[in-house]
C-alpha cells in the first residue's frame, strides 16, 4: 500500500483520467509509479513525457535502448528499488535474450558484467552505480573515459540523464511505498 492516497483509474476525473486513457493507451495500463503522481496531474504528465522522451527516443543520440534498460536496472539494483529492478529487468530480457547478463546486471555483479559485456557498456555502467552510490567521487575522468570509449558528448548527456532519471524515480517509489503491480510485466512494454 502506497504511503500517501492515490486515486486510480475507476475513481479518475478530468485531466487525470485522459492521462490514465492516454498512458494505458501507449503502454498497456497504468503502473503504480505513476499512480503515486496522481494527487499533481501535471507532473505526472511531465513524468510520463520525459520517460518517454529518455528511454524511447534514442535515434537523436545513438544509445542503444537496451543500454538504457541496463542502467535502468543497475542504478535500481544499486538504490535496492526491487520495484524499478522488475519493472525494466523485463523489457531488458526482451531486448538481449541473455538471462545471464540481466542477473549480473541485478547482482551488480562486476565480475561476470566484465565477461559479458564490452568495454564501452561497461564504461557507462559502472559510471551509472558511481552517480547512484559514489557521486562525490565522480570526476572529470570518468567523463573522458566515455569520450575515449567513444562517447559522443550527447551521448554522455543522454547517459546521464538516463541515470539522474532513474535516481529520482527509485527515490520516488522508496520514500512514498510503491508496490510492485499484479500485472506488472503488462505494464515493462
């Protein structure tokens, strides 16, 4: 249960309810981090479109989606969001196929991560679990090591964005107690 009130689809009104239409519309439901949103319509929208815009406009920057699901899932695993580590585990897997990589991802397994990806993903993640974890320890070289894996400077932008996104959103789901759906892998599109 949700620590503060929510109003769901059924009890929806208004602005919330055609949000609620067009997000279960695009992604096959309503999750409960958005949910948790409904008391401000607005950000909620906001929320949504800059979801969107992050994880499903890759063509402006070249990052690969199934990167940004991997560091969806270490930044969750690194803040201990077992909600956000489901919700984009899913998706991961239907993106690669690779069980194997999505546990290693979840494990925060460094050793097996190293095996299994090359050295440009493993770039980005491991700069992904310092913002999450270490960011007073994140320095100018961490950014070069991107650029001379060959990291554009849009792509580093995008990347961390990606990261910060998914550090609010975890802080989101853990302050407030959002649960895990029933449906959820309705909801991991």
């Amino acid at each position: 249960m949700a620590r503060i009130t929510t109003i769901n689809e059924s009890e929806a009104t208004g602005y919330l309810s055609e949000l609620y239409e067009r997000v279960a519309d695009q992604r096959g439901g309503v999750s409960n981090v958005l949910k948790i949103q409904s008391l401000l319509p607005k950000t909620l929208s906001d929320h949504f479109n800059l979801y969107k815009t992050l994880m499903f406009a890759t063509k402006t920057t070249g990052l690969p989606r199934k990167l940004l699901e991997m560091v969806a899932v270490i930044v969750s695993a690194t803040n201990n969001c077992s909600y956000c580590v489901k919700h984009h585990s899913e998706p991961l897997y239907r993106l690669i196929k690779n069980g194997r990589l999505v546990e290693a991802l979840q494990k925060r397994d460094w050793e097996s991560l190293s095996q299994l990806v090359d050295q440009k993903t493993l770039a980005a993640l491991s700069l992904a679990e310092k913002v999450t974890g270490r960011i007073t320890e994140v320095a100018a070289g961490d950014i070069d090591r991107l650029k001379s894996l060959g990291y554009s400077d849009i792509q580093i932008l995008h990347l961390v964005l990606v990261i910060n996104y998914f550090n609010f959103v975890n802080r989101n789901v853990l302050v407030l107690g959002v649960e895990l759906e029933s449906n959820y892998p309705e909801m991991c599109k």
